[in-house]
C-alpha cells in the first residue's frame, strides 16, 4: 500500500488553506497492513484525520479502506472515496 512519492495533486489538495470544503471529505492516502490499514483523510475546515475501519467522520462509518480508496456509509448507503488522479 506504501508510495515513495506523493502524487502532485494529493500534495496540492493536503495544503490548501480553506474553509470552503463543504461537507466533502478529501482522500489524502492509504497506508498500513492488509489486516490493519488506515487511511489519511481531510476534512471540512482543513482538518486532517487518521482513520480506521469502524471510525466515525462526519457523521459517516468508515466501513473499507483499500489501496487509494475509503468507502464511507451514511443510513445503510456506501460511497467510494478516491485518491484525486496524479494529472488532475
């Protein structure tokens, strides 16, 4: 799951000062073990959080975390995050 470089727009979107996010989250990485793998995310306000399967953010459950993305559910409804493409 580990890169060696950080994507130019992942670098872009972790440093934006901000407040007008809206409600999204941003995928920022995904790190870890296969069994135990976290996910770097930002949120609303220009908060960072590092997450989990089974932490709440947002008011969504982080319910998967896979190599460049996060599923997160809200009311029994899942929806995929992914890392923004390198060239976007």
């Amino acid at each position: 799951m580990a890169q060696d470089t950080t994507p130019p727009q992942v670098a872009a979107t972790a440093t934006q000062t901000t407040n007008d996010l809206g409600d999204s989250v941003t995928l920022l990485g995904t790190f870890g073990s296969q069994s135990d793998p976290q996910a770097l995310l930002k949120l609303r306000g220009g908060k960072t959080a590092t997450v989990s399967r089974g932490d709440r953010v947002n008011g969504q459950t982080v319910v998967a975390i896979e190599d460049g993305r996060v599923a997160l559910a809200r009311n029994g409804t899942a929806h995929w995050i992914d890392m923004p493409a390198p060239n976007s």
